[in-house]
C-alpha cells in the first residue's frame, strides 16, 4: 500500500517507511528540506546540536577496528545484578545503589512551559533568537534576525488535549534539542501514564526527520535497558511519539543534588559513577548488534527509576548505513570525527567515556576548554588517586576512532575491572578471573637458610596471554601440553597452520631459551608485526623479550601500552611493577605492585615484589603487611611467611618496637609447617638476633624461645642453649664442611657450663 501523503513511500506495519506517518489522507506531508537544529549555548550541556554529515567511505562507514593495542574480549560481558534486601547491586553485583523512591508523575509537569531565553537558537544559523531587548520580554516565536528562518518555541499541546483520540494530556514536562515532551495518560490502556515526544519546531525539517526515524529504529525495539515506543501519532498537523514513560531522576539530577546538599561541585565516587554505566551498557550491545547508532549519550539520557536504570530520549539513534539522516549530538560529548566519519560503536563509545568523566569528576569545562579532552591526570585528583579509571577514559575518548574500544563488550570488561580495583582500596579484594590472561606462573619457591627474601623480580612468573579460541589453530595449541621450550618449537613446526597465535606460542618458546635465541625472538616478531599487525599481544611480548634480556627502559614502554589499551587487566599492571623494579625504581614499582595485590592476592609475585620495594625503603612493617597479603591457599604461603619473618628479624637493634618483632616472628616460626632443617635455620637467624640485642642491654620477652605461653624475660643462657639447639638440628641435614661450620657455631653458642 502506498503512502497518500504526497510522497513515495510505502506503508509497512501501519506506518509510512518514507514519512513515518499513519496512513491518513487529510495530513499535510511533512517538509522536505532539512535544515540544521538549534545549536546549544555555550556550556549548555542540555541542548542537542545536528551535525551536518560529509558521505563516509566504505572504509570509513563499518566501525572502526582499533589496530593499536586492542581485542575482542569474547562476547558481550555479562553486567547482571543480584538483590540485597531492598537495595540492587549494580556493576556487576559490586555495588550497592539505593533505589529511588516512587515519584508522583504529574508532581512533574512544569509549571510554566516555556523554553529559557538563554536556550533559544535560530534553527537554520545557529545564532541566538527569542531574547529579551531591554524592558520587552523575548518572544517565543518569530523570525531570525541573522538568516530570517521562522521559529517558534511555543507547545503545541496544553493540558486537557486529546491527541488522536486516545492519549489526554496532562502538561508538559520538559524541552530538548529535539522537542516537546509531555505527559499524558492513555485511555484506551487502563488511563497509563505515557510520555508525547512532539517538535521544539514544527518548521524544522530536520527536527520532524529525527523524529520520523525515532519511530522507524524504535518500534520493534525491546530492551528493560531502553525506553519502551508505543504509538507514533499525529495531532493538528505534527507528530509525536508515544513512549514509556519512566519516572525517577537522570544521573544529571542526581549530580544537581549531590551538589546541592554539599554547596560545591560534588561528583559521584568512581565506584558508583562506573555501577550506573555498566548497568547500561547491555542496552549499547543490544543497539548496536542491530545497526543502530544512539548518537547522544549522556548525563541526562540515563533515568533510575527504583531500582533500575535506563536510556531515555532516543531521538538522535540512526541507523550506521543511513547516510541521509541527520546527526544529533551534545557540544562536549559527540565524537569529533562523527561529521566526516559518521557514526559508530566507536562514537557512542567516545560518548560513554565523557559521560564517566563528568560524573566521577568536576568536569565542568566538558563544553569549553575540554571539550575535545580530558584534563592532565595531575590536574585531577581522581585521575591521580585512579591511574586505572583514567586510562579508560583516555582510551575511549581517544581522538582516533580505530584506538578506541573495539566494542562495548570489550569496556564492559575492563570497566568491572576498574571497578574491582577502585573497591579494592577499602581492603577487600575483589578478585575475578581474567578472561585475556592465565594467572601467574610463579610456583612455590622452597626457602633456604640464608637466603634473606625471595629472590627478587622474575619474568617466567609473568601470565601469559590466553590462547584467542577464534583462530584455527586453537585446538592444535591446547593439544601442546609439553614445557620444554625445544619441544615446544618442535611441535610448533608440525601445526597445520602457522597462524597469528602458532607465532606468537613460537615467539615465547625463543624468548624461554635464553638470551642465545632472542636473536631468532626478535626476528620472529618483526615478522609477525609484518604479518598479522601491531596489537597488545605483540606489544606484551615486545615487553617481555625487552625484560629478559635486560632492557628495562624498553620492557616498561611496552607494557605501559599494554595497560593503556587494557586497564582493567591485572598482568600489565605486575609487568609494570617488574620493570621497574628490575631499573631500581622501586617506588614506583611498589604501586603497582600494591593495587595488583590488594585487588587479587592470587597474584603472589605482587605481594612479594610489594614487600621488597618495601624493604628498600626501610618500611620493615609494610613488608610484613604486603607478605602476609598471600592467602593460606596459596602455593606461595610458606616462602611467603619466611619472607615475612626475616623482614621482622632484620628490623633495626635497640627499640621496643623491635623486640616486639622478634616476639611476633617467633610465634609465626612455630606456626609454620616445614622440613625440620629448614625451621631450625630461621630459629638461629632469629636466635642470633636476639642474643645481639640482649648484649646490648635490651630486654626480650620469654616468647622468643617459642613458647608462646612463657611469662617472664628471656635469659641469655636460654637464648644461647636455644641457638646451640638449632645449629645441631641443621647439622644433621648438612654435609661436608658445611655440617662442620655448623657444629662449631653450636659448640659457640652454648654457654659455659660444668658439664
């Protein structure tokens, strides 16, 4: 059937698929030439601006695949919530946010519908309209004084209107870039309340084309995410969309408030600001699984109502081939290239890092001076006290669309991966698998006598990336079980296919057999960044053949990439931490260490390195705390302990605090479960301690010995009968000269006696 409206459309389920309208013959055809929206005022925040579209090449049009250091992380990311009481966890189940209470839909209605002078722009010029000249009020409708295009900013609609028969309006509730919205209740559907979308401006061809293709994407749109359409009427001549309509406050009112209770700017904590997103996000997979660009993201487009949340005013979604609609957007967080480029997954992604940054932050230069960046990390303190939060932002909203975010699976990951980190600083680890790495490759390293701590920075402990299970070849790598760096390659040679992931298996077998094959390492590399491309797979192993073979300053840029393109991933993080330590920057390397640690103690190469750059510092007691990080589960446990009681026994001589950690040291020396020699080595280290500090005139509680329930002091004699006792018992496991030194430092230390 075709469309009587005078133009050449066709109707499709009810509704013309050119016009958008009902199948009426008395109803004006719509206008046909396009002309640009109302721009907003600067920092206006709220106002919608059109963009005008240049035509996108075929390279340009599908969305962007970043080529710098990213990757698919496997499917959308689940973001589902579990209940606690009457609250909803957010984020993954992380967050508690509380619900809104329920709020009277028509206490919302405006008082007085108009549009603020400071609001009205010439639809066609973009200059200012309807203001005030001395003592006369602006006018709500008129003609432009610059370019002469009509304007009108009045509503067409006033409480008690019955719009197609069906829908009685209560008032209006609010105004946008693209119109109107009121409030109204359905009569034919039990009086429900519902929302009509009509024009700001019934002259802007523009702003009835947006809408028309609100109705036509939105339709058989279906999403707890989204707001629900259900009716696209017409009502004297214009348009309105009939919609869900939810109640509760935008995540722009909750920030009003928040800053109205504290009297000064005052953002969301990191934590909840990344709940609210990631509770969306399932609705951006959803939109653009289907083709569909929602273009205008922000603040004020997010409700929670209850205990939910959702995307609101869906005027400005497109769909990524059409090359005819126009582009709606918000000055501050439309993506710069979306003009020439036109939309993307990549432009809504660039959308959803400003949003984050100007809930978390006070972002209020989002329209001026940063309306294209982000501020220095040491300009502010999130950013600072977030290194993680930041660099997320940083990759969403990086200038290039191909280096953004490949999708929103893949920031849906390392946002819960930032949020885990940032909820981690309360002293609860929130530990999660990852799905990109393995974990550590650090085994129990047995303790010796005489051996201070661990042995320092390792890089076979580092995780290894995990198998992508999209190439071919996967199935052939998981059937190459042996370790053997040799037998590794042999098997390597006999894959079917020498895919991206055969070379990259290939690349850290040569980088395992020592510095005598990282010739052959680096030559294999370049040819897979010939081959394949540059991503952060190849940027971690460029770290770790740099690492290996000494070159620290290398190892650190490239795992410095690595953690920009994914951060939320722990593994870059402990690299990070590595490298630097590995240069002697142990400061440095001690935060990376401890937000790795404190996050997931699985990763015990963090704790231990944590404790040695603690060490270094002098900090006994931070060193001790970062050991005992090690979770009693881990195969890592006892040489952690050990290195725990050689921090307490090394402590500097002559203070109370110190005879208090050879008392501490001494009760966890008796709780630990080793071989007898072993026990017996770091009773003498701390045997020889105490027997130092009580020739220095310092008292030393009972306890030392090892009896936990001794009362008094500890007499030299004890001590000296106590250390002989422990150099026997590591005799006995010793040979040769060794078993000699032994016994003479026993026959030393026993006091004199008639015996």
């Amino acid at each position: 059937m075709r469309c009587a409206r005078n133009c050449r459309g066709t109707i499709e389920d009810g509704y013309c698929n050119t016009c958008g309208m009902a199948p009426s013959k008395n109803a004006p055809a719509p206008a046909a030439t396009p002309v640009p929206a109302p721009a907003p005022a600067p920092g206006g925040g709220s106002e919608r601006t059109a963009t005008a579209r240049r035509p996108r090449s075929s390279a340009t049009r599908s969305a962007g695949r970043s080529t710098a250091l990213s990757t698919r992380t496997g499917g959308s990311a689940r973001t589902g919530s579990s209940r606690t009481g009457s609250r909803r966890r957010f984020g993954g189940g992380l967050v508690d946010v509380a619900p809104l209470p329920p709020r009277d839909p028509a206490g919302a209605v405006m008082p007085v519908a108009e549009v603020p002078e400071d609001k009205r722009y010439c639809p066609n010029c973009n200059n200012p309209v309807g203001r005030a000249r001395g003592d006369r009020p602006g006018r709500t409708s008129g003609f432009c004084p610059s370019c002469g295009e009509p304007f009108d900013f009045a509503p067409k609609l006033s409480p008690g209107d019955l719009v197609a028969g069906q829908y009685v309006v209560v008032g209006a509730l609010a105004h946008g870039g693209l119109g109107w919205i009121h409030l109204a209740t359905d009569r034919n559907v039990s009086d429900r309340w519902v929302v009509l979308k009509g024009l700001l401006n019934a002259g802007s061809a523009d702003a009835l084309a947006a809408a028309v293709a609100e109705r036509r994407f939105l339709a058989e749109v279906e999403h707890p995410g989204i707001v629900k359409i259900y009716n696209f009427v017409e009502h004297d001549g214009a348009g309105y969309i009939v919609m869900e309509y939810v109640g509760g406050a935008s995540l722009k009112d909750i920030l009003k408030q928040r800053w109205a209770r504290a009297g000064h700017p005052d953002p969301m904590p990191v934590d909840q600001a990344l709940a609210y997103v990631l509770e969306i996000m399932p609705a951006f997979g959803y939109l653009h699984d289907r083709g569909l660009i929602y273009c205008d993201f922000k603040p004020d487009n997010v409700i929670q109502t209850g205990d939910q949340v959702k995307m609101i005013d869906l005027g400005g979604v497109v769909h990524i081939d059409d090359q005819d609609a126009a582009l709606y957007g918000t000055l501050g967080y439309q993506a710069p290239e979306i003009a020439q480029a036109g939309p993307s997954p990549q432009s809504d992604i660039y959308t959803i890092g400003r949003t984050l940054a100007v809930l978390a932050t006070d972002f209020r230069t989002v329209q001026t001076v940063h309306r294209d960046s982000l501020p220095a990390r040491d300009e502010v303190d999130v950013y600072q006290r977030h290194e993680s939060f930041y660099r997320l932002l940083q990759r969403a909203t990086r200038p290039d669309p191909a280096e953004r975010f490949v999708d929103t699976a893949e920031m849906t990951e390392q946002m819960l991966g930032v949020l885990r980190e940032v909820l981690a600083t309360d002293g609860t680890p929130r530990p999660a698998p990852s799905r990109l790495f393995t974990g550590e490759l650090r085994t129990d390293v047995r303790p010796q006598a005489g051996h201070e701590h661990d042995d320092g920075p390792d890089w076979r402990w580092l995780p290894v990336p995990l198998v992508d299970l999209a190439d071919p070849a996967a199935a052939f790598l998981a059937s190459v079980t042996v370790t053997d760096p040799r037998a590794v390659l042999a098997l390597l040679g006999r894959a079917p296919e020498h895919t991206a992931e055969v070379q990259l298996r290939a690349l850290r077998a040569y980088i395992d057999l020592g510095r005598d094959a990282h010739a052959e390492a680096a030559r294999l590399l370049n040819a897979i960044v010939t081959e394949f491309g540059h991503d952060w797979r190849v940027a971690w192993y460029e770290g770790l053949l740099a690492l290996a073979g000494g070159d620290t300053g290398r190892a650190r840029d490239r795992f410095d990439a690595v953690y920009s393109a994914l951060p939320g991933e722990p593994a870059p993080k402990l690299a990070l931490g590595l490298s630097l330590e590995a240069a002697g920057r142990h400061a440095e390397a001690a935060e990376y260490y401890d937000v790795v640690s404190r996050t997931d103690p699985a990763y015990t190469t963090a704790a231990g390195g944590l404790a040695r750059c603690r060490l270094e510092a002098g900090d006994r007691d931070g060193a001790v705390e970062a050991y005992n990080r090690v979770p009693g589960t881990s195969a890592a446990y006892r040489s952690s302990q050990v290195g725990a009681v050689r921090a307490l026994v090394r402590a500097r001589q002559g203070s109370l605090a110190d005879v208090t950690a050879l008392a501490t040291a001494a009760g966890m020396i008796e709780r630990l479960e080793m071989e007898t020699a072993q026990l017996a080595a770091l009773r003498a280290e701390l045997l020889e301690r105490a027997l130092t500090a009580l020739t220095n005139g310092a008292k030393l509680p009972g306890t030392v010995l090892g009896d936990t329930a001794a009362r008094g002091p500890a007499a030299e004699r004890d001590v000296r009968f106590a250390l002989e006792a422990a150099y026997r018992e590591m005799a006995r496991a010793a040979a040769g000269f060794e078993k000699i030194r032994l016994v003479d430092l026993a026959n030393a230390a026993r006091p004199r006696t008639r015996t």
